[in-house]
C-alpha cells in the first residue's frame, strides 16, 4: 500500500487480513462490523510495552540476556522466551501458535491484537483455500461471508529492480554493501542504501546514524577505507 492510498472503511464492512499486519487489524477492528485474520502458520506475539512499562527492546536487549543466550542451548533460550510471552495470553489459545520456534522467524509486535481477539473483534482463521464471490473458504472448511475486501500482507520481494546496475545485485536474499550502507564496487561513493538492516532492537536510530555517516561521505569530510581480504 503506497503512502498515497486511501482505504474508505464503510462502519458495515467486513474485511479478511490474510497472513500478518497486526496494526492494520487492529485499526480496522475498531472501525468494522468484523475483521477476520487468517494465517498460515500463526506468530509468536511480543508487546511494545514490557516490565515496569519499559519498551520491549530497552527491558529485554540488554548485555546481560545477549550473553546468557550466547551461552545457552537454543532449545532453552526458545523456552524462556515462548513461556514468557504465554504467560501475557496462551498463543494456541488464541489460535496465533506457530508450528515455529521463537527465534526461527521474526516474532509480531502488538499490544492491542491479543485484545481485539478476546473482544470477538478479530476472529483468527486458517489459510484460505478459495474465493467465491464476497464469500472466504478457509483449509478449515469454514466459510466467511459478506467479504467487503481483503488486505494480503504476505511479505516482498527483497531487491533494487529500480536500480540497473551489478552492485546491487541480490543473492540468497543479501546483497553486498559495505557496513551495510555503501555498494564497495560503485567509486567515488555517490549512492547509499540507509535501513537494509535487520537489527535486534528498533530499525530508526541505526538509520538516523547511518544518514548522518552517508551526510558526511557525500561531503567529502569522510573517506572510506575498503579492505579487501
């Protein structure tokens, strides 16, 4: 959805969110007659706002648990993490359990879905299977009718296809950049990618320091120093 889409929400409608946007669902739910979620392999839910009120990353990210899950098994850091967030709701209760462990796939921050879902706001539901007129069948064999739309949030395509040049090139879903921000075979550096990061933590203070490093580059008050090993 671009930034200059406009979603006109009628108070009757129904809408059916296939896979994860967990913000849209519970926008919408607030809006509409009834919002259905159908997943394919569920989430593991985190909430934003942690212990004491501190935000997840800030009472969670800390040198201490990055060393003790460092020295840990990965079956026992799953464990505490998965009996952490099933003690705020039961996620197979819920319907939201995935066959996956906790840090097999990127867990879904909300603070509100748990709570749309108990109201009967948003109704979770299996995979679709098929569409028929405004009706949704689901793998479960139920059916969902009077669909007013359906929002696919399915994940992208990783890649620059806006970009014809070999530096950014994607391969096995990475491409080469130098600190992650600078292509080492485009010089002088004129181009720069700021947040292809997937940092343990919140993605915008890496990028406000990522900008400011390509400010100083493209001033030419700071040169790279490429080591090729």
């Amino acid at each position: 959805m671009s930034a200059s889409t406009k979603v006109h929400c009628h108070p009757k409608a129904t809408l059916c969110a296939y896979s994860n946007c967990s913000q849209l669902l519970t926008l919408f739910s607030l809006m509409l007659i009834q919002v259905y979620l159908s997943t394919r392999r569920g989430s593991w839910i985190i909430k934003r706002v942690s212990d004491n009120g501190l935000p997840f990353d800030c009472a969670h990210f800390t040198r201490f648990e990055n060393y003790l899950y460092s020295v840990l098994p990965i079956n026992i850091v799953n464990s505490i993490h998965e009996r952490r967030l099933n003690q705020q709701f039961d996620h197979e209760l819920y319907g939201l359990k995935p066959a996956h462990r906790f840090t097999a796939q990127q867990p879904t921050a909300s603070d509100d879905l748990p709570n749309r879902i108990i109201a009967g706001n948003v109704i979770v539901k299996t995979d679709i299977r098929r569409l028929n007129g405004q009706s949704v069948e689901f793998v479960d064999g139920s059916v969902a009718d009077n669909i007013d739309a359906i929002i696919c949030a399915t994940g992208y395509l990783f890649g620059f296809p806006f970009i014809d040049h070999k530096a950014f090139e994607v391969k096995d879903n990475e491409v080469n950049l130098y600190k992650y921000v600078f292509p080492p075979d485009i010089s002088p550096s004129t181009i720069a990618v700021i947040g292809c990061i997937q940092p343990v933590g919140g993605i915008m203070p890496i990028s406000e320091m990522q900008s400011r490093w390509v400010a100083r580059v493209l001033k030419v008050s700071l040169h790279l120093l490429l080591i090729i090993i």
